[in-house]
C-alpha cells in the first residue's frame, strides 16, 4: 500500500467484506487479508470453488505459498473451527 494513502485498510476490509458477504458466517471468516472456510468435507470443494471464483471476477490474487488446504482443525485468529464446527472465543 503507497505511502499517505489515508483509511486505506478500513476501506480494503470493507471492500472485501461487500465481495464476500454472501459467504461471511456461513462457511466463511475473515480478518482484514486472511480468510477461513470451515465446512464437512462434501462441501468443501464446491464452496472453494464458489470462493475462488468471486476472486477471479474481483481480480483478487491470492499467494499460493501461504494457503492451506485440507486442514481438519485450526485456530484462526482468536476463533477455532474443526470441520463444520466454528466455536466463537
């Protein structure tokens, strides 16, 4: 982010958050550039997919060395999820 640029992370949590609101707090958290999609493993695909395409039509990249895929159990920030399972702190 350049220099002087004011409100610049408000305004990118908000923008993001108005992409991926459909998703928030139903398979999906997020904290400013990080998200987390917690769901059983039938789904898990397809909501990937669902995610990774609102990227693609928001011309929003992702790193692929700091995604994690797979993972069956994980603290996220301050939240803990296993599987479909969310457990707010």
């Amino acid at each position: 982010m350049p220099f002087g640029v004011k409100n610049g992370l408000p305004t990118f949590q908000r923008a993001i958050n108005k992409v991926f609101r459909e998703y928030l707090n139903q398979f999906m958290k997020m904290c400013l550039d990080d998200f987390t999609i917690y769901n059983d493993m039938e789904s898990h695909l397809m909501k990937l997919r669902l995610c990774f395409q609102k990227c693609g039509e928001y011309k929003i990249s992702l790193n692929p060395k700091k995604c994690l895929y797979g993972i069956f159990k994980t603290n996220f920030r301050v939240h803990s999820f296993q599987g479909k399972k969310y457990t707010k702190p």
